[in-house]
C-alpha cells in the first residue's frame, strides 16, 4: 500500500507540460495574511529546478520577488544556465497568467569528500526546550501556522504576548511540520521563511514585511524533526530591512543559512 503524501509534498508537486515547463497549482495552505509564503514558492521553483538536475547536494537558492503570487494555477519554467565538474546552475521562472510573479536562481552541487575542516565561530541558539516556549496559535488568515508548529523563545515575543518590545530585533525558537515530515531541502527553503519577522520583536506589530529577495543556502541535511532558528535584522533604512538567518538540527549541526531584503511598512 502506497503512504499517502504529507501535505506540503502535494502542495509543490509539479506536472510536466513540456521540456523545463511545468505546471503547479499554489496552494491557500501556506499563506502569510494571504498571501503565500515566500519560502513555500521557493520550495516549488527549487523543485522544478531540481527534477532538471543530477545534483541536489546542498543547494544555494535565490529568488527574487517580483509581483505578489494568488493561490492558483501557475507555470513554473526552466532554463539550465551553466555546468562544471562540481556545480550545476539554473534558472526558473514562476508565472500566473502570463505574468512573470518571482525569478529564482538555484546552485547545486555534486557530492564531495568529507570537507577537511568544519568550524563554527558561532553556535546555535541557546533555546528553553519547546514545551516551554511560546506556540504560535492559529490566526486567521495566516494558514502557514495551521500546518507548522512554531515554538518562540519567550524573550522575543512581547510584542505578542505583553506589548513590550525588545531592544534588538530577533526572532529566534522551533520549528516542525504538525505532521512530523522530515525536514529534507525543499521543506528546509520553507522553514527558511516561516518565522515571524525580526523585526518585529523591536517595533511591533506593522502593517507589512513583503519580501524582495531571499537567498537560501543549505548546509546539512538535519537529523531531528525538530529545528532551531534565529533570525536577526540589524538595519531598518531606506523603507528596507535585512534579515539574517540560521537554522540548526536538534544536535545543533547547521543545516542552513538565509538573508532576506523586504520592505518595512508601518501603515
């Protein structure tokens, strides 16, 4: 008997319509106030980009947003921008009626020796254990939080809990799938992006944190259900924000690193 798919596998599956052409339908299952998440729409360019591929070891994956997506129909298309011995680079494109709405670009890497050297000059988030970190609740709207369970470190979440903002903009806690789906790299993209903006911790609920660009690079395949983040934002300027990124495996082995351009509206 066939397991039946989680639900994020039936959400960025693909339908061959032609050569590097593809078809997706988007789901409502993953929005953020709406609109689909930025790290789920990676996950299904990264897929069509990696069914082109022989090499899927740890990717790099940029994309950049270039109109807001709808749930919906959608094409996603292919185009193989370069190949070396080591490295394989594409280039996809996400459509909805006619429109081009993001543009990705996706490194894959063949499999290496063991690297000679691994060293952290900075470590994982040191985290209370999940059960006493604060759950996001279901929202309305915000479906993205009915399909994972996200566990906030109760210093950064005052300004959902208390009204009271931090000094520093970081978001940092837990991440897993409601349905314990292993963590492998497209649900690694989504995880990427899953967490309440930094921002917020220091300036409180705004209006929008619409993302620009998001580059995604992914280092270990993680062996836990559970991971840790920390995401912080050291600049707000120009009506711009970065943010920076990290998530680790329960064993606090990194899995990946992130940074994000979006735009920060207050009205």
């Amino acid at each position: 008997m066939n397991t039946p798919l989680h639900l994020f596998d039936q959400d960025i599956a693909l339908s061959v319509q032609d050569a590097r052409e593809y078809r997706a339908s988007i789901s409502s299952s993953w929005s953020i106030n709406g609109v689909p998440d930025g790290g789920y729409l990676m996950a299904i360019l990264a897929s069509a980009m990696q069914h082109n591929s022989d090499r899927d070891t740890t990717p790099i994956v940029t994309a950049n947003y270039l109109a807001r997506c709808t749930p919906g129909e959608a094409q996603v298309r292919v185009e193989k921008l370069a190949q070396s011995k080591q490295f394989n680079r594409f280039q996809s494109r996400l459509l909805q009626d006619g429109v081009e709405k993001i543009r990705a670009i996706g490194t894959f890497a063949s499999a290496s020796p063991e690297c000679p050297i691994e060293r952290y000059e900075s470590g994982a988030p040191d985290l209370p254990p999940p059960e006493d970190c604060f759950r996001i609740p279901p929202l309305p709207n915000y479906t993205l939080f009915d399909q994972m369970d996200i566990r906030l470190d109760p210093s950064c979440t005052g300004w959902m809990t208390t009204g009271q903002l931090s000094e520093k903009s970081r978001t940092m806690g837990w991440i897993r799938f409601n349905d314990h789906r292993p963590f492998d790299t497209s649900a690694i993209l989504l995880a990427a992006d899953s967490f309440p903006p930094a921002v917020l911790a220091s300036q409180g609920l705004v209006a929008w944190v619409p993302t620009i660009e998001l580059s995604v690079n992914i280092r270990n395949l993680p062996d836990s259900t559970w991971l840790k983040g920390i995401f912080t934002t050291r600049h707000i300027t120009c009506g711009l924000v970065e943010e920076d990124g990290e998530l680790w495996d329960a064993g606090d082995r990194l899995v990946a690193i992130s940074r994000q351009i979006a735009q920060y509206r207050t009205v």
